[in-house]
C-alpha cells in the first residue's frame, strides 16, 4: 500500500501536501523532528508538539498531546487520547483542517515555521451535550471484593461504554470512580444533531449492558446485582486547563453538574433510568419519545428543576 498523507490549504490559500513515512508532528515547532516530518503553525493556542500522526503496521493513528485540543470529524479528541485514522477523515488543529488522504502516492515536504516559547490554553466557551453514567452498587461491590476484582469488573464496563460513546462520535471526559463522563461539543455540528448522538449512546450503552450484566455475572460474583442511571444534559460551559497537564483539561459549566445529579438520581429515586433535562428535551423532540416527570428537588441546588425522561427513538 502507498504511503499515506495529510493535505490540507494553507494562509496563502495553497493546497499542501506532506507523506508520512512513519510519523508527523503538528505543533508550533516540533523540536527534534526533522524538517520532512513536521507540521508547524505560528498559532499560540496550537501546542508545541500538539499532536501526532504515526503510520505502522498499515494503520494510521493520531495521538493528541494538547492543551487546546484536536479534533477528528468534528469530535473533540479526550485530552492525550489517540484515534485511528480512515482516508477522508479531518483533522482540526486551531484553524487549520487536515484531509486524511490513505493510499497517496506523492506528497510535498512542509517548510519550517517560526517557533514560540509558550502555549496560550485558551479558555473557551462553548455548548455541548454531556453524557453521565453512574454504576449503582459499585461501592459496596469494591468493599466486598477484592481491589483485582473490582477493577476487572469496571473495566469491563467502561471499555463497552467507551466503544459505544465513539461509536457516536462524543469525546470521554473522565472515568469518575463509578461514573463514565462524554460530552458532545456543538462547535462544528447542529446542536440538535448533537444531542440526537448522545441520546442514541445512552440508549446504545443502556441495551448493551442488559447482556453485559449477565456476562460479567459469570466471572464476578454479585455483577448481576448492579444498576446505571444516566443523565443527560445540554448547556453553554467553559473549557480549559486547570493544571500543568493536557489531561487536566476541564469541562465547566451548570449542565455539567445536572448531568452528575440526574444520573445518581435515575434507576433509584427516579424509576426511569435516562434522565435529561429541558433543553436536551426540546432539541430531540420529534426524534425520541419524552415523559415530562413534572418538577423535583435536586440536591445542592436551588427550585426544583423540570425533569424529562428519554423514551423510545421515533425515527
């Protein structure tokens, strides 16, 4: 197979063009790649080595070590993260998109870019969709259990949720002791679109897990015993980095926080086992079932907040 290559219009509005022997670095200034293997973009919300892409063994991949994030098809790649790489797909670093273009059989090496000493983290403020999934009885599982087992027993989980939230094109966030946490950035795509992506993964992961409990039941004792709640949640929140690492990227916003409240209330004080709130609501409106559940009171925060409950898909 030749070898493949990203292309992509430059500033001066000329189409460029560079073949990936074994690895590119797209960054500010790449330090220690060599002239032919570097991307560089005079950008300060662009990292010094911002990402990575790697052709091995017939596959290309793409590893993200940013501050500000990369973006494969529109969907925000998780902090540090990497993402195999099909011809067609676009990569978005700052303003610059990448066509991912598998076999070629030319490319044209890339010129040298100025270099600058920090990267600006970017605060910025956006809308997405977040996604919460809180295993019921995980902790009480954990006291029971050996620490070998419990990890065996989550991980299990969480690999098949993560699937399922790429699958639907959403970005994981974190593995929050019991709790998977994605979100659906509505930057590049329809927010409607977007929220219609993350109700079909909560869906997709509450089927998957009816078989998956019975699974795991047959490895790890009491599994049988477990429930999930979902919350989902739609609203404006601030991303940033609040630490010395790209993996310390943070999703900040009042959604965030319902999503996190909805799915410790879902499969247990609430019967129904996808909660979403208003906005989430009306956005897949016509596209999935909706229960109005009327008002509740949500701990630590104040009125009670109108609660929704995610049926059947309609189209």
């Amino acid at each position: 197979m030749s070898q493949p290559s990203l292309k992509w219009i430059d500033r001066n509005n000329k189409i460029r063009q560079i073949m990936i022997t074994d690895r590119i670095c797209i960054g500010r200034t790449c330090k220690g790649m060599a002239a032919q293997k570097r991307i560089c973009m005079e950008d300060p919300r662009v990292s010094r080595d911002h990402a990575e892409v790697v052709w091995t063994a017939g596959s290309l991949q793409i590893v993200d070590s940013s501050r500000n994030g990369t973006w494969v098809n529109h969907s925000r790649m998780a902090a540090g993260s990497a993402r195999r790489l099909a011809d067609g797909d676009r990569i978005r670093v700052g303003d610059l998109e990448f066509l991912v273009c598998i076999p070629t059989a030319r490319a044209d090496a890339g010129e040298d870019g100025p270099a600058t000493e920090l990267t600006k983290v970017a605060s910025v403020s956006e809308v997405i969709t977040a996604l919460m999934a809180d295993v019921r009885g995980f902790s009480g599982y954990a006291q029971r259990h050996s620490s070998a087992e419990a990890h065996g027993m989550i991980k299990n989980v969480f690999d098949v949720f993560s699937e399922i939230v790429e699958r639907y094109d959403g970005t994981l966030k974190d593995y929050a002791g019991d709790a998977i946490f994605a979100f659906w950035d509505h930057r590049f795509k329809d927010a409607a679109a977007q929220t219609h992506q993350a109700c079909r993964a909560a869906k997709r992961q509450r089927r998957v897990f009816s078989d998956l409990r019975v699974d795991l039941a047959g490895r790890y004792a009491d599994a049988d015993k477990l429930r999930i709640g979902w919350g989902i949640t739609t609203g404006p929140i601030t991303l940033s980095s609040l630490g010395s690492r790209a993996s310390d990227l943070a999703v900040v916003g009042d959604c965030v926080n319902l999503a996190a409240r909805l799915s410790s209330l879902a499969n247990k004080d609430i019967s129904e086992a996808i909660l979403i709130c208003t906005r989430t609501a009306t956005l897949v409106e016509g596209r999935f079932a909706v229960q109005d559940l009327g008002r509740h009171d949500i701990r630590g925060r104040q009125g009670p907040e109108p609660l929704f409950a995610l049926g059947s898909a309609l189209t």
